[in-house]
C-alpha cells in the first residue's frame, strides 16, 4: 500500500473547482462521466497498479509520478477540460494558443497555490503536464488516455487490479467516490 499523499497544503477551493469541472462536456449524455477530482484520483490509482509493471522496463520515481497525477489536470482550473477530440479538430494556431494559455494557467496557479507538494515543485510538475517532457509525465499521461472503467481496462499482471482502489475507497469509507458518476452535465 502506498503512502497517502496529503493534499492538504491546498486551500480547501482547489478540490472545490476540481469537483465543479465536469469531464467530457462535449458530450450531451455520457456514463461515467466524472470531475476533475475523481479523475485525478482515478489516474492515481491506475498508476499505482501499473507502477509495478512498468518498474520492470524503466526507471522513474513513482513519488513524483505519484503526486504529478493528482495535479495533472490543475490547469484545467483555468482553462476548462479540452477533451482530445476538440485538441484533434484544432488548427496548428488553435493549438499553440491553448499551449500559450496552459502555460499562463501554471504561472497563475503557482501565484496561488503551494511552492511544494510531497516534496516537489509545485511549478515543475504543472510544466511537466503542459510538456509531457520527462517519464513520469508520460507515464502518467498514459494512464490519463486510458479508459478509467474496470470492464475497459484489462492489466495483464498478477495484480487484482481494482484492489488498490477499493482498498482506499472502501477503507476509508468513501463508496460515494466509486459510485460518483454522472450520466448528464448539471444544469
């Protein structure tokens, strides 16, 4: 089991504007729908189950890898959740422009949020997701582009693979976080 990672050194409207960021807005009706939040507990958790496997082919540190994916999407706070569909519908220009506003919304929430989280730079993590310029940042970033379901994901290790989940979920008493789920956006 893994150390928790305490995001407590965020005010407490960090996890606020994550959980008002509804995924997949694109989409009039969808299940599974989820808010930044879940997600990016979500993309933890599948990294922990995978971390093993990839541990075997490189070397990377997990802690950061660990911690970048709670944060990942912190940008997003900023500029809203751009699904993959829209980033592959845009312009070269279009494109840049998003880059540019990605890396303005990492300058605006370095000015308001902690310099450090588990011990790494807030700020070089927030560049690591605009960049995807280090493993950890792929790693994760693979995660991120997987579908977040158990019927979808089929690791091929000798892992329980939901068992990491439902260990944190259901020993800390938190069955609304696995079941939170939104078939419509909110009005």
């Amino acid at each position: 089991m893994y150390k928790e990672i305490d995001l407590s050194v965020f005010p407490p409207e960090r996890k606020e504007k994550l959980e008002s960021i509804y995924r997949y807005h694109y989409f009039d009706t969808l299940f599974y729908r989820s808010n930044l939040w879940m997600h990016s507990h979500r993309v933890l958790w599948l990294l922990e189950e995978l971390a093993p496997v990839a541990q075997k082919y490189v070397t990377f540190d997990l802690e950061m890898a660990r911690t970048y994916a709670l944060v990942h999407d912190d940008a997003e706070m900023v500029t809203g959740d751009i699904q993959a569909i829209e980033k592959a519908r845009m312009t070269k220009q279009e494109s840049e422009e998003l880059e540019k506003k990605e890396l303005e919304a990492v300058e605006a929430l370095v000015k308001d949020y902690p310099k450090e989280i588990n011990g790494y730079s807030y700020k070089g993590l927030l560049d690591h997701a605009a960049k995807k310029d280090c493993i950890e940042a792929k790693l994760v970033s693979y995660v991120d582009n997987q579908p977040h379901t158990k019927e979808s994901v089929v690791l091929n290790t000798d892992f329980p693979f939901y068992k990491t989940w439902k260990d944190i979920v259901i020993g800390k008493g938190k069955i609304d976080w696995l079941i939170d789920q939104k078939e419509f956006l909110p009005a």
